[in-house]
C-alpha cells in the first residue's frame, strides 16, 4: 500500500464512479468474503484489506449497492461464480505466462482487480485498463510499479493501445466487460486488437444474446437490480449465440476453447453442478478463448 492508501478522494464515490463501473465493486467484495471462508475456492488478500478501507465509506453511500456490501449483503451464490471466474481467468493469465514467459497481460475494464499480486512470476507486465475515475480511486489503494501500471482510458478510445509494445506477447482479459457494451463497440475492439496486436489472445466473458430478447431481458434488468442493487442504466447489452461467433468478425480469430461456471465441478455449487450437462444453462453467461493471429492463422 502507498502512503497514502487511508486518503480517500473527498467527494462520494457515486459521485465519481458510474453505475457501470461501480459493478466492479461486487465482484471485490466476493473475492474478500470467499477468500475469508473455509477452504477458500480463491485467495486474495489484498482484496481483503481494499474492502476494509471501502467499507466504512460505503456505509455513509446512498447507492443501494453500495450499503449492501458495506455489511456484506451478496448473495452466496454471486460470491462462488465470482471467485470461480477469477480463479479461471487467473488460471489462463498462468498458462499464458507459461507460453510467453516475461509476457504482457492487459486487464480490460479492470475495476478494483488484485489479479498482478495473485500471478506475479517477478517477470510478468500487467496494465490495468479503465474509466479515469476508476483508476484515480485505484490509485489510493494500490501502487503502481515497473511491472504493474494502470491506464485510465476508456476501452474504446483505442489511443491507449499506443501505450503497449506490440512486438510483445499479449494476453488482453476483458472479465465482466462485453456485456456492457454495445454489439458493434465489442466487434470493433476484437478487430482492432487483432489489427495492431497479431499473434495475441484475448480471453473474454459474454452473455448469451437470447437472453437479451424481449420478454428475457426485463426479467434479467429485474433480477440483477433486486437481487445486487443494480441502477437501470448497469444492463447488458451485447452477447454472442455460439462461442465460436467472434471467428467472423475479422481474419485470423481462431477459437481456442471455452469456460462455463459448472465446468470445474465445484462443491460449493451444490445442485447448480447439475447445469453443465445442460448446453442452454451452461452457456447463459461463459468465457470464450480466442487467438488474435494475422490472416489465414
């Protein structure tokens, strides 16, 4: 933590962090409270000790989702798929390293993300992308280094991919983020990612479009708004059919694999393991993994 870790900025955070962003807050506070449970699916003590320091702060919020957190208000299923997610996008940050060791990992829409502290080999690059607001609020809770920066930008403002090397292997993580954006803004990422980064992979989450059909989405808005205190305007708007869809977008996207909660057969899912034998449950919201090759790759 820098000296300043304890100095919070004065105005409210919901002043200062949108209701898109402000998301990232949940997916924190379940990596807290899972890494505090018996046998932990994932360990994260840094988001352990970040909570702390929001917590108080959250209390004093007038956002609904925010007094949930402050007393650990999540329901315990959110908590599991979190450290879950985390723990397969940790395990593909590794085994990406393991290819292209010294390689770059750019966290996409990264939120309060501690994913440098868990997978720091002493060699990997991690930038840490997303709104300036997110990252000033970052910034008094972690410190930047050699091999950890942050960029405050907004993911479709592709000036910030002028900031990486890109003779360099780069593994781009967008955890949580596709969802939010529209159908055409994701196309034209992936296709600039493959563009100015040949040769490097992106492992991103996604929703399933048919859930974003009417009268499916109204039930999804309500769902996530009851149940996470979520505001009207935090609500997908893009997702894929088939895990293999991005490979149309541009020449060169290549399929590599994908991930769905139920996969790992964790016990803390109880019946829910039940799902992944079922490809309509199993693939409502999943992580796809894709090469971003030059043509005919």
């Amino acid at each position: 933590m820098n000296e300043h870790a304890d100095t919070m900025p004065k105005t409210t955070l919901e002043d200062r962090i949108s209701s898109v962003s402000a998301t990232a807050f949940i997916t924190l506070f379940a990596r807290a409270l899972e890494t505090q449970t018996h046998s932990p699916i994932l360990s994260d003590p840094q988001a352990v000790t970040i909570v702390e320091k929001l917590r108080p702060h959250f209390a004093r919020s007038q956002r609904a989702l925010e007094q949930q957190l402050a007393v650990g208000r999540i329901p315990p299923m959110v908590v599991v798929t979190m450290a879950l997610r985390a723990r397969r996008m940790d395990a593909y940050a590794r085994d990406f390293l393991a290819r292209h060791p010294g390689g770059v990992i750019v966290n996409l829409g990264c939120g309060l993300d501690t994913r440098f502290h868990r997978i720091d080999d002493g060699r990997v690059v991690v930038y840490d992308l997303d709104l300036p607001a997110m990252i000033e609020l970052k910034c008094t809770l972690l410190d930047q280094g050699e091999r950890y920066r942050f960029i405050a930008a907004s993911v479709l403002d592709f000036t910030w991919m002028e900031r990486l090397d890109a003779s360099m292997p780069h593994l781009f993580i967008a955890e949580g983020l596709f969802m939010y954006l529209r159908e055409e803004e994701v196309k034209a990422l992936v296709v600039e990612l493959r563009r100015r980064f040949p040769g490097s992979e992106l492992v991103c989450e996604v929703f399933n479009r048919f859930w974003l059909r009417d009268p499916w989405k109204a039930w999804v808005d309500r769902k996530m708004q009851r149940q996470l205190g979520f505001s009207a305007d935090a609500t997908f708007h893009s997702g894929l059919e088939d895990s293999r869809e991005m490979e149309q977008w541009a020449e060169g996207v290549r399929f590599l694999g994908d991930w769905s909660y139920f996969d790992d057969g964790e016990p803390k899912l109880g019946v829910f393991n039940l799902l992944r034998h079922v490809s309509f449950f199993r693939k409502i919201q999943w992580t796809v993994h894709y090469r971003l090759g030059k043509g005919g790759e």
